[in-house]
C-alpha cells in the first residue's frame, strides 16, 4: 500500500474555506467540506492524493487520469479570468499541503509565485511537455495587448505583453494535450507507485479520445469559404496551427485587454478585407468588442470557446464536449462543407 507521507490533513473547516477553489470531485467520495469528518475520513484512507490543478483544462486531465484516487481542485474559479487569478492567503496555504500541484508556468502570475514560495517540491509544470510555441510561431496573428503599442502591422511581430514569449494556450492542440497528460500520469505515479499503471492506462484511454476528437478536427476543418479565425481573445493560435488557420486576433492574448479605437478601426478594415463572414466571441466574456467589429464590418458573432473554464453556460459538459461544440461553430463560421 502505497502512500506518501501526507500534511496534516485539513480539517473540514479549513477545506471549506481553503476551497474557493472549486472542488471537481475527482475523487467520487467528495464527503462534503461542510462536515467536520468529510475531509479528515478522505484523508485517512490513505488513498486518497490531493491534487490542485491551475486552470479547468489540467482538472480535467487530472481528473481523467487520477480518477477516484485523488480529490481534485482548481484555482480558477469557473468562469473568472485564468489570465490574471488572485490567490487568497489560505489557498497559497493549501498549495502548500497539497500532494501535488500541477500547473503551467507563465500562464497566471500568482500560480507561479505561490507554488515557487509553497509547492517547489510537490509541482508539475507542464509547460515543457506541452512543448509550448512562441507566440509568432503558431500561426497567428498578433495584436499585442497593451496596444500602446501603436498599431502593429499583423504579419509582423506582436509587441509586449504580460505573458512572457509564448503562447500558453496548449489545450487547445490535442497532440499537445496528450503530451501533457502523459506528463501527469507519470508524475502521479512517481507519487504513488501502486496506481502507476492505472494511471499511465487512463492517460492512454484519454489519448485516443484526444486523437478521435483530432481526427474529426482534421476532417470537419478540411474544406473551408475561408481559413481566416476573427477572434477577440486571441487563444487559438495552436488550434491555428495545428488545423492550419490563421487567427487574427482583437485583443491579444490576454481577454481583459480593453483595445483602443484605432485598434477597432484597424481590425475592422482587416476584417473587411479577409471577407469573413464571422467574429468569434467567447462564452465567458463580454461579446461588446466583437459586436462591435462586426457591426463595422456586416459579419455576424459566433461563440468559440478557450475552455479556460467550463461554467453551466459552456456548449457541453467536458473539454471533449465543448471542443465539438468549437468544431461545429468553426464549421459554420468558416463556412466548411
Ligand atoms: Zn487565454
């Protein structure tokens, strides 16, 4: 029986109040953090792992792949910005206890520096198995985001941005989805030998979905009016490159990034000139800024979907569920047959 010496459990009260993250209930026996004992009795089965992942994309990988061998939780909260989450002092104190926390470097600030002052030794840092691409590598077309930036003209360079050089969006490419999923189940074995296998097959079952959800990208994607990606939040650019589109995107790489008139202007007459018929918006955020362009332009707003979150308003249930929900409004927007 494998189990590695764990922290002092928390308490169902300090769950409570540790969780504003949102538990996802990985683990099936979610004994409820408003009893005393719920957390405790996890605890002292010896196990159960405690995994905190970063952002919806790794919960569902962790998930997936821990099954009912760890409680998971998330730091984004569904639905709230992952580009610029806020830790409360407790949840960096949980990012402590925790027996693994798996997140990707350079995508939220805070994530960082927390699991740099609690979790340097029990982190997963995806970032090097999803093989991230430098944002001008992966096909898209850059904005920059601060947009004090005067104008930039798209083919060229993108200007700075809060992000550092490349592009975190990874889940957006099944290949290097799967490549981080493997990285999970590896680390989830090194923590608890027993299970390794287990882990390594559910990352394998994952993978042929990843690759049966790849393959109807590549077919639905095949025949397309245009190959031209509008989108506000400029998350696309593997998904981009991997099905061969170009994004253009109107506020860059971080959604909150408010662009300027001239901005709007700009990207309205490139819009006009690509002959596009669609401005893709997304789930979680305002859709005032692609209403906007495409009022200028004639086109019409369509939702596409980073999965940065999944919230009740998301097209599906799953990452698996909401990818076919962006393939089927890709397919229409982009006019594929
Ligand atoms: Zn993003």
């Amino acid at each position: 029986m494998s189990f590695l010496p764990r922290r002092a459990p928390l308490t169902g009260a300090a769950l409570a109040t540790a969780l504003l993250l949102t538990a996802c209930g990985g683990g099936g026996d979610d004994t409820g953090s408003g009893e005393g004992a719920g957390a405790g009795t996890a605890a002292a089965g010896g196990e159960t792992l405690e995994v905190i992942t970063s952002i919806y994309p790794l919960e569902y990988l962790a998930t997936r792949i821990a099954g009912e061998h760890a409680e998971i939780s998330t730091l984004t909260s569904p639905g709230a910005d992952p580009h610029d989450v806020e830790l409360t002092p407790r949840v960096v104190g949980h990012i402590g206890a925790a027996d693994l926390v798996i997140y990707s470097a350079g995508l939220q600030a805070a994530v960082d520096q927390a699991v740099d002052t609690q979790a340097a030794g029990h982190a997963l840092d995806v970032s090097g198995a999803a093989d991230l691409l430098e944002l001008g590598e992966s096909e898209s077309e850059h904005s920059g985001h601060d947009h004090d930036d005067e104008h930039a003209d798209h083919d060229d360079e993108h200007a700075g941005h809060d992000h550092g050089p490349e592009d975190p969006h990874f889940w957006l490419d099944t290949q290097r989805y799967g490549q981080v999923a493997v990285a999970i189940a590896d680390q989830l074995g090194a923590i608890d030998p027993d299970n390794a296998q287990l882990y390594r097959a559910n990352a394998d079952d994952l993978i042929a979905d990843l690759e049966e959800l790849d393959e109807e990208f590549q077919e639905g994607l095949a025949t397309c009016e245009t190959r031209d990606l509008v989108a506000t939040h400029e998350a696309f650019g593997y998904l981009a490159h991997r099905y061969d589109l170009h994004q253009l995107g109107i506020t860059g790489i971080s959604p909150d990034a408010e662009p300027s008139p001239a901005r709007l202007a700009e990207v309205s007459a490139q819009v006009r000139a690509l002959d596009v018929t669609t401005i893709y918006a997304e789930p979680n955020l305002p859709e005032d800024i692609a209403r906007t362009v495409a009022q200028e332009t004639g086109t019409q707003v369509a939702i596409l979907d980073p999965l940065e979150g999944l919230t009740p308003d998301s097209a599906g249930s799953d990452y698996l569920e909401v990818m076919r929900a962006n393939l089927e409004s890709l397919r229409t927007g982009l006019g594929c047959s």
